[in-house]
C-alpha cells in the first residue's frame, strides 16, 4: 500500500511519497509538473493495461495534483522536485486531495468505474462513504 506525507524543508512544506520499509522520504508529488496532462493520461491508461497499480496510482495522483495546484495557485509554488507549500496548513489541504485521489484511484483501478468529481472533493473534505457505496 502506498502512502504519502508531508515533510519540512527549511521554510516551506512538500508532499512526497514514503518508503514504508525503510520509513523514509521518496519522491515528491509535482515531479512531473511540467508534463502535459495528455502524456500522464496515456501513461496512466497503458499502466492500467497492463495491470500496474503503482504506476496507475502514481500517474492518478501527478493529474490531480496539476489540476489542484492550477485551481489553487496562492501559497503554492513549483520547486525542481515538485510542489512546495508556503504554510503547513495549505499542505494539509493538498496532502487530503491527494490521500483522496489514491482511494479514488484504488476504487477505479479495482472496478473500471471513474469515481464523481463531487465524491473526490467530499472525501478530501472528511466524507467517509456509506457501506457498501459505489460511484
């Protein structure tokens, strides 16, 4: 199972993935920044293809993460790893969308079935799903 955390460097506050068997800092989220979404796109459908969640899982959240940053510009900025945050509390909401956006992935990996804008954003505001629901 993935995960992803936020880590302090100097002033400002990133989202990076995190080794769970050596419990340490990986990639950051916004490495690929400068990719258009139309090659994550078609990245993230041959990783589905081909069956290769971490890929699809990856790519899902480098999407939502340039969609999320273009909506919400203040505080934000791009750095040669990814994304940094001015303020903890900026980090937080980003590091939410995005732990939202891994159990969206995980859902429309497992079903074929793409989860609802609406059920992305509820979830990343606290919205825990009923049993047994299904977008």
């Amino acid at each position: 199972m993935s995960k992803i955390d936020i880590f302090q460097d100097r002033y400002e506050y990133h989202v990076s993935w995190t080794d769970e068997e050596a419990d340490d800092e990986g990639a950051w989220i916004g490495q690929d920044a400068n990719t258009p979404l139309d090659t994550l796109r078609a990245k993230m459908a041959t990783a589905k293809q081909k069956r290769e969640f971490d890929d699809y899982e990856y790519l899902a959240v480098e999407i939502a993460a340039q969609n999320w940053v273009s909506g919400s510009p203040a505080g934000v900025s791009q750095a040669g790893h990814g994304y940094e945050f001015e303020t903890l509390a900026k980090a937080k909401q980003f590091l939410a969308a995005m732990r939202a956006e891994m159990k969206a992935a995980k859902a429309e990996y497992d079903s074929g079935v793409l989860w609802p804008e609406w059920a992305k954003q509820a979830q990343a505001a606290g919205w825990k799903p009923p049993k047994g629901w299904k977008p």
